[in-house]
C-alpha cells in the first residue's frame, strides 16, 4: 500500500494505517529532533509531541507536500517553541554516534589515530558553532546541508520565502566558516 492510501485510511480513522505512519515515520523525526534538541529525552518527547500533532490534525493535511515535509514543520515547530520558552536548549551533536551511525557499520581501522583526532577536533569545533548559531538560523541550516532538503522544502517547513531560506542559510554558513576559521587560526 503506498503513502497516500495509507494517508487515506489514516484520514478515515483506520488505525492500522495510522500505526504503519508512525512506523514508517518514527526514526526520521526522533533523529531530526535529536539533532536539533541534542538530547534523547527531549528529541523523545519532541517526536511524541509530533505524531500527537500529526494524529491530531492529519484532516488538515492536504497531501500537496510529502508528508515528510509536514512532520519537518511540525518538529521544527516543536523545537522553536522550546527555544523560545526559555528553557535550555542545545542543538545538533556529530560527537553522538547513537543518533548518526548505524550500529552494523564497522569502523575503518586504515586511518590513522592522528586523522580521526583531527576529526573529532574538528567536529567538536563545527558542534560548538553550530550550537551558537539562532535557532531560526539552525533549523534552516540543519534542513539543508544535513538533512538534504530542497531550497523549496525547507521554506515550507520554516514558513520562509525561498529568499529568505536562501539568506538564512548564507548566513549561517559565513557564520559558520568564520567561527571555524577563527579557531583555526587562532587556536581554541
């Protein structure tokens, strides 16, 4: 059965087509709030937060879109809401190999230790700039160059012009670029 039967059936109040949603669904929302949120317990609650979003208002979806492309938007609501409720509010960590890394995958031991710390030294610079970056700004950020979102998709996720995404995300990476380049050149 493809997505939009199961959209279908959902809409009409079949809960096996529901759960089949939420099945299909589950690891793409709780690994986007976790790279947003950088915590299991909030991207957990993040992505309770959203399939009781989706249940709720799946009427109102009109399938112009991807359903992807709405729990995007709905996730990234639910982080914002964090943000601006004052409360901590941490963003994407590459350090986490839980949230990235599929556990059947086996490390290359070709490469050297020096090589892997200069990674790590690195991710762990790119993770600091990251975190420092405007939660409007990381989102769009994060949408793009980690998630693989179209220009055009991320600005219906955010509710930006397709400018304004492409503006946001310019900005971010200068702000980015800078930040590394700054502790590249005058250490930590």
């Amino acid at each position: 059965m493809d997505e939009n039967q199961l959209i279908t059936l959902a809409k009409s109040g079949d809960r096996k087509a529901l759960s089949e949603l939420v099945k299909k669904y589950e690891q793409t929302v709780y690994n986007f709030a976790f790279k947003i949120c950088r915590s299991r317990e909030r991207a957990e609650h993040t992505m309770q937060e959203t399939f009781y979003s989706m249940v709720k208002n799946l009427n109102q979806f009109d399938q112009k879109s991807k359903l992807s492309t709405w729990l995007y938007t709905i996730v990234s609501n639910h982080c914002l809401m964090l943000v601006r409720s004052g409360k901590k509010y941490d963003s994407l960590s590459f350090d986490d190999d839980d949230a990235f890394i599929d556990e059947s995958e086996i490390s290359d031991w070709s490469v050297s230790p020096g090589v892997v710390a200069e990674n790590n030294e690195l991710k762990k610079m790119l993770d600091d700039a990251i975190q420092r970056l405007p939660a409007d700004y990381r989102i769009v950020f994060l949408l793009r160059d980690i998630e693989g979102l179209s220009t055009e998709e991320t600005g219906k996720i955010t509710e930006l012009s397709i400018a304004a995404v492409k503006s946001r995300l310019h900005r971010a990476r200068a702000f980015l670029r800078n930040e590394l380049n700054k502790k590249l050149q005058y250490g930590k």
